[in-house]
C-alpha cells in the first residue's frame, strides 16, 4: 500500500501468508505544524502467536533506531 504523504506498507512472508507473515508500515499523522512516524511491524497468519516476545522487543528497538536516524536526517535536510 502506498499513500503519498500517509502510508506506506508491504507484506513479507517465507511460504504462505496465511501461516505467518510480517505487515511492516510507515504512517504519518499530522500534529499541527510536526509530523508524527507510526512505524512497526504486524504478525499476521495462523502461527504468528508463536513469534517470541523478545523477538518483537528487539524489532522495537530496532526502528527506534531507525528513526531517530531518519529524523535526523530530515532535519538536516539530507
């Protein structure tokens, strides 16, 4: 899915998607004169419950990362 200046979200999965897959997205709400990042990952299928917890955190901490990379860059204008 793509919307500009609102969302952008694809599908991964290894095999079927019904079994488990990955929504991974970028949405962007306006907050008055700011932007706010939603972005994460949803596990979707009928195995995606088995996904440990401490996989899920270290994705967490994985796009906060990310985006504290990408403000940074936007901010700086590169």
């Amino acid at each position: 899915v793509f919307q500009s200046q609102k969302e952008m979200t694809w599908l991964g999965a290894v095999g079927a998607k019904w079994i488990v897959c990955g929504e991974h997205y970028y949405r962007l709400e306006a907050k008055g004169n700011k932007t706010l990042l939603l972005h994460g990952e949803e596990f979707k299928g009928i195995l995606s419950y088995l996904i440990p917890p401490f996989i899920t955190s270290m994705m967490k901490k994985t796009f906060e990362k990310h985006n504290q990379i990408l403000k940074k860059r936007i901010e700086n204008g590169k």
